[in-house]
C-alpha cells in the first residue's frame, strides 16, 4: 500500500495544486502551485478550513461534513487577499486516513496568472488550462492587431477624406468641401455671408516670372486670407485665381467691408519670389444668405460673381456688396449690371 510520502510525491506530478488533509483536518501536504499563490505563508500544518473558506455548499462549517463530499464539487476562496476563487474535488483515503482535495482556477485562471505569475511549468502536462491561455492570448494579440489595422484604415479613410476636400497647392478648401460648407449653411438656417474674391493681373505674374512665381503669390494670397479671417470661417480655392470666403453669422456690411479693405491692401503689396516683386490686386464681390428667400447656393454664388464684376467694372482692386446693386432697375444699361 502507498505510504502518504510516495502520495505526496505522486500528487505533486500529477495535480500541482492538491491539498492532502488529515482526518483531523490538518494539512500535512500541499502542491507547488498552491503553495505558489502564498510563497511567504507556508500552508502546511495549518487547518484546512483556517486557509479556505467554503462558499459552496455553504452547509459545510466541520471537517467530518467536508470529508462526507466525497466526489462533490467544491466551491472554495482564499481566506486573506488576493481571495482568488478556487474549485475543488474531494477523495477521501482509504481507512479514514483523511483526504486528498485537488484544485484548479477555473474561470479565474486569468486573474491568477496575472496575481501570481504563473507559467505552463505550474500546471499539470494534461492540464487544458495552458491551451486556454494560449487561446486568450491569441484573440486578444489578434484583436489588438484588429484594432491597430481599423485605426490604420480609419486615419488613411480621414486623410483620403480630407485631400477630397483640399486645394493641395494652398492648403485651403476646395469647391467640393465649398459646396458641402454651404449645404450644411443653408439646411441649418443658419445666416452667412458669402465674399467671391479674384486676383487681379495674375495672369501677367505667370506669363512675366512662370508658373512658379505664380503657385508662389496663390499660396502668399491664401494665407493672407486665413489671416485676416476667423477659424469659422470657410476660405476656399474654387478656380485658378478665383477665392470664395464664407462668413458663418456675419451679417454687418460695415464689418464686412472693412475685412474686404484690409484684404485688398495686402494683397496689393508686391510679393517678392527669387527677387521678383510679383503685383496683383484683388476685386471682391459679397452677398448675403439673409437677402434670399429661401437662400440657394447658386444664387448666393451668382449674386457674390454679380458684385464681383461690378467691382471690376469699376476699375478693380474694390470692393462690392450685392445690396447695392438690388435697387438697380433690372438691366438698366446705365448699371452695366444684369440681376437675372
């Protein structure tokens, strides 16, 4: 017959997290890995039900009641912290020797392997706990490497997103995003403005110095206009020389004008490139959503082209806004304004 010596040292190869208890309930061997989870607390000598408290079946408080489990499930914790969750099988031993208890994780085995750092030398060879965590490890490596690819495509969607909507040589809003600006203006009920802008003898810029003189004053002209407007505001390139700015909320003519004043005088001050004063000026139109009912995007646009070129038929570098325009007699040949 086996001796408990050659028992413990069976256990020990075979279920790493046993407890073999006398018939007084003492233990007098416990398997590396549960001694693992109290390395500073030796557990043998110590009474089985002073380390474990039984949560299931709760009716058992006495040894002699656990002992009658035979072949029963039990649901057990630590009593001092971490109080990992444990499940157990009980064996008594032949001729009322005691017991052997064996023990696993069961859905816990997470949180123990995380608590006490556990590795596949801590569980049996048969265990399938080891194939469990391979498993958990596998799905979250592969949803992390999910997640990473999503946010990848994500930002590549945005940035693809974005180009859609940018004039690449200026940085600003293309007449795509324009439209959108507008869409979403309009449908909102929410008041603009709208101020159609044309660089004045740009063309002889790109005839006199060449087109890189020239990408050179639309991107010294851009930033000027993102200057002199407000982070609300819409500043789009929509033609070769052609500028539509978007005031969301601004209504003041006054206010208006002057921003169109101060465009003009930067944007006549020479901008030198390899040492070539480049001149132009600019001719800038303004309409308002509120002079509409209900506002379009193409009339708001044709009424901004319209005092556009009443500012050129003036003589250019001006400024004009479509109100003055309204009480003009409907293609009076004194205007040289059409309003249809």
């Amino acid at each position: 017959m086996m001796d408990t010596g050659d028992l413990g040292s069976l256990l020990e190869t075979l279920c790493p997290m046993f407890v073999l208890v006398s018939e007084t309930g003492r233990i007098t061997r416990v398997g590396p890995t549960l001694q693992k989870l109290r390395p500073d607390q030796p557990i043998e000598g110590k009474e089985f039900l002073d380390v474990f408290e039984l949560i299931r079946p709760r009716a058992v408080t006495t040894l002699s009641a656990l002992m009658s489990l035979a072949g029963a499930k039990l649901h057990l914790k630590l009593h001092d912290t971490p109080r990992t969750a444990l499940k157990g099988l009980i064996a008594p031993l032949p001729n009322g020797k005691g017991a052997v208890i064996n023990l696993s994780f069961g859905i816990s085995i997470l949180d123990a392997v995380r608590d006490y750092a556990l590795t596949s030398a801590d569980f049996s060879g048969t265990d399938l706990a080891i194939e469990l965590l391979y498993l958990v490890e596998a799905k979250s490596a592969a949803m992390e490497a999910s997640r990473s690819l999503n946010l990848r495509l994500q930002g590549a969607m945005l940035a693809a997103e974005e180009q859609a909507f940018t004039d690449m040589l200026t940085g600003l809003k293309n007449r795509r995003a324009m439209d959108v600006v507008l869409g979403h203006l309009i449908s909102g009920h929410l008041p603009f403005a709208l101020m159609h802008l044309d660089l004045d003898f740009f063309k002889s810029v790109n005839d006199q110095y060449g087109h890189a003189a020239g990408d050179h004053v639309l991107q010294q002209a851009a930033r000027i206009m993102v200057e002199e407007t407000r982070n609300d505001d819409t500043v789009a390139r929509i033609g070769g020389d052609e500028f539509v700015i978007i005031f969301k909320g601004l209504m003041d003519e006054s206010v208006l004008s002057a921003i169109a004043s101060r465009l003009i005088d930067r944007l006549q001050k020479p901008m030198v490139f390899e040492k070539n004063p480049c001149r132009i000026s600019a001719s800038i139109g303004t309409a308002l959503s509120t002079q509409f009912s209900p506002p379009k995007s193409a009339e708001i646009l044709n009424a901004a082209d319209l005092a556009l070129y009443e500012a050129k038929r003036k003589g250019r570098s001006r400024h004009c806004l479509y109100s003055t325009l309204v009480g003009r007699r409907q293609g009076d040949p004194a205007s040289g304004v059409r309003l249809d």
